[in-house]
C-alpha cells in the first residue's frame, strides 16, 4: 500500500510539473504576441492616417479580434490544465467571446480582400466605394453578425432545465463540450463555421484570381501590374491565415473533450501567434 502511494504521490508531482513547464511556455508567448498587438493598435490608433485609411482601419479590428481570442483562449487553457472549475455563467461568457472573436478574423480578412480586388480591378471607383463611413459599415456589420450567432446560441441554452440543477458550478474544466448541453448547439455551430469558411476562401480566391486577371493585362501600366502583383502576395497571405484561423478552430482547447485539451490549447496559442506574424509581414510588404 506505501508503494503504491508513492508510487501515486509521484505520478502526480510529475503531471503538474508537465502541466506547469507546457502552461509557462505558452503563457509566454502569448504575452509576448499580446504585447505585440497592443503596441501595433495602439500605433494604428494615434496616427491620424491610419485612422482614416480603410485597410489600416479593418487591420485594427483584425489586430482587435485576434487578441481578444488569443487572450480568451489562453484563460480556457488554463482553466483546463489546473482544473480550475468555473459556474455555468462564467464558463458560457468565456466560451462565447472566443466563438465570437474567432468568427470575426475571417469576415474581416474577407473585407480586406474584396477591398484589395477593389484597389486593382477597379482604381477609379476605389475613393469613391471604399470610404472610411463604409468600411465602417463593414465592420459594424461583421461584429453585429457575429453577436446574433451568439446570441441564438445563448437563446438555445437557456432552454436547458438550469434550475433543476443543485448547483450552477460545473463539475468538470470549461470548454465548450461542456456548456453546450443540449446537441442542437453543435449543429448551429458546426453549420454556421463551415458556411462562414466555405464562403471566405471562395470570396478571397475569386478575388485573387480577379487581381491575377488584371495583373496580367496588357492594357495596364507598369505601376497597375506591380499594384496587382503586391496585392497577390497579400490574397495569399489572407488565404493562409484563414487557414490558420480553420486550424485553430478544430483543435482548439475550447472544443476538445479529453484530456489533450491543453496540449491542443497551445496549438491555438501557436497558430494565432504564426497568424499575427503573417499579418505583419504583409503590412511590411505593403
């Protein structure tokens, strides 16, 4: 019976100290990104161009939506790996700000893209289409979406009988296997995440093939097609951000159920982190 106490006692010192040495290096570097998307929005926010620039604009709430998943996700993952438990409400807020925020990057790259196609294909009519009241619009009208899924998504469970339970604290880790109690959850969400990505890498590719169309012309200047070959790069790196974006969401530390939770939670850390670099290589680019 000592043995295999100690035998126990170490198997358990082992286990948090693997749980602590994973969750320092992917807090770290997500505050070390968190930091790096602060300074980058905070610069986008005092300069008087960046603020009346459509792409500058869209780039801030892109910058704004992935920090806010980044640092929402980074909670979760800890909440996981200590087996912090948290009550139903708590949990539901958490879960539904990362649902939320990871939704919005692709509706807003998409926006950027179309805004590129319109740069190129288009140069007359760009001052006159992509303005600063309409690109906020856009925006106005990605967040306004986003809310409504999850506002159908908390219509849906409150339908669950809460009150019949002795207590709101969740007996287990939040994710989202958890708080999506009744299974109509999952087809809302499974269905509305494939039509969301489905329809952005059409949009985005179609204006990729739209600029390459263009770029190729031989009625345009020098200046037209080096425009359209810098706006391929930035399609492209749309398209591979999206598909960081498709990643994180299928391994996220929100929608797992076992106990890899947390090494797919630094999964997500990495491919938000890989995503914030993409995005400053193209602003470099640009």
């Amino acid at each position: 019976m000592l043995r295999q106490a100690l035998s126990q006692s170490n198997v358990t010192r082992l286990g948090l100290a693997e749980r602590v040495f994973t969750s320092s290096i992917t807090s770290g570097a997500c505050l070390v990104f968190l930091f790096i998307n602060a300074v980058m929005m905070l610069t986008l926010k005092r300069k008087r161009v960046f603020r009346e620039t459509s792409r500058y604009i869209l780039l801030f709430h892109l910058l704004l939506a992935d920090t806010l998943l980044m640092a929402s996700s980074q909670v979760l993952y800890l909440c996981y790996t200590y087996r912090i438990l948290l009550t139903y409400p708590q949990c539901g807020v958490l879960v539904m700000l990362t649902i939320m925020t990871n939704d919005i990057s692709p509706m807003v790259l998409v926006v950027m893209s179309l805004e590129r196609y319109v740069a190129v294909c288009h140069p007359l009519r760009h001052a006159a289409i992509i303005t600063v009241r309409n690109t906020g619009a856009a925006v106005l009208s990605v967040w306004i979406l986003s809310l409504l899924q999850v506002v159908t998504l908390v219509l849906v469970l409150l339908r669950f009988p809460f009150d019949q339970l002795e207590t709101l604290k969740m007996p287990e880790p939040c994710s989202s296997s958890r708080i999506f109690l009744l299974p109509v959850l999952y087809d809302c969400r499974t269905s509305f995440t494939a039509l969301l990505f489905t329809s952005a890498c059409l949009l985005t590719v179609c204006s990729y093939i739209g600029v390459v169309v263009a770029a190729r012309s031989a009625s345009r200047s020098q200046r037209d097609k080096e425009s359209a070959r810098k706006a391929q790069k930035t399609l492209l790196l749309h398209l591979l951000q999206l598909g960081l974006i498709l990643l994180s969401c299928n391994y996220s530390a929100v929608l797992s159920d076992d106990d890899k939770g947390g090494l797919f939670g630094g999964v997500v850390t990495g491919c938000a982190d890989v995503g914030h670099m993409t995005e400053f290589g193209r602003i470099s680019m640009e």
